[in-house]
C-alpha cells in the first residue's frame, strides 16, 4: 500500500504561482512512477504531468509546458509540482498518484496508476 496525501492548493490570482506537494508513505516510494492529474470543474480528470523513479524522464500535457514544473525528492518521500504563470483555466482539483508497475516509462493514463491522494484544490481567479 502507498498513502498519498497533497498539499498546497489554495486560491492565487492569474499569473500567480503555488507549489503542490505529495507525500508519500508506506511501500518504497522513490522506484516508482509518480503523476499529477487534475479535474476541472465539471470535466473529467485529466493528465498533468509526471516523472520515473530519478526524475530523468518527464512528461507535460501541452497546455503546462514551460509553465509547471514537476520534481521529486525520494528522501522526503515527495513529489512537487510547481506551478507558475497561472491561468483560470487551470482550476482543478490535483491528485497525485503512483505507478507501481513501471520505472522508467512514463504512462500518461489514468489506468497506469495504483495509488491516489484525496486531492488538493487550486482555484484561479481572473
């Protein structure tokens, strides 16, 4: 079992930054995938980004390329995800979730992933 737990959502104007935080704990978190996904309101959840077990490979939806940043520190047991130059349109519930099946692939669906935190709210304002 893993339990994941996020933090760091709130309410930011447009243009702002926040950084989300997971914290992971029991199985041995750092030989995982681990992602972030969101759900705006009143659409279904969708992928952010996510990075392997070292960080070395890294993937992004479109729409937060060069603008979020995710990043791990197995020591802590946590992964970021800092968000910058924010926009109403990233208004969402964020999940973190864990892969326990790959590596060093990335999978960018819902389905690659096994454990799932509560979500953290982050509300842009115009």
């Amino acid at each position: 079992q893993v339990q994941l737990v996020e933090s760091g959502g709130g309410l930011v104007q447009t243009g702002g930054s926040l950084r989300l935080s997971c914290a992971a704990s029991g199985r041995t978190f750092g030989h995982y995938v681990t992602g972030w996904f969101r759900q705006p309101p009143g659409k279904e959840r969708e992928f952010v980004a996510a990075l392997n077990w070292n960080g070395d490979v890294t993937k992004y939806t479109d729409s937060v390329k060069g603008r979020f940043t995710i990043s791990r520190d197995n020591a802590k047991y946590t992964v970021y995800l800092q968000m910058n130059t924010l926009k109403p349109e990233d208004t969402a519930v964020y999940y973190c979730a864990v892969d326990v099946n790959h590596y060093k692939t990335v999978p960018t669906t819902q389905d690659a992933y096994d454990y799932w935190g509560q979500g953290t709210q982050v509300t842009v304002s115009s």
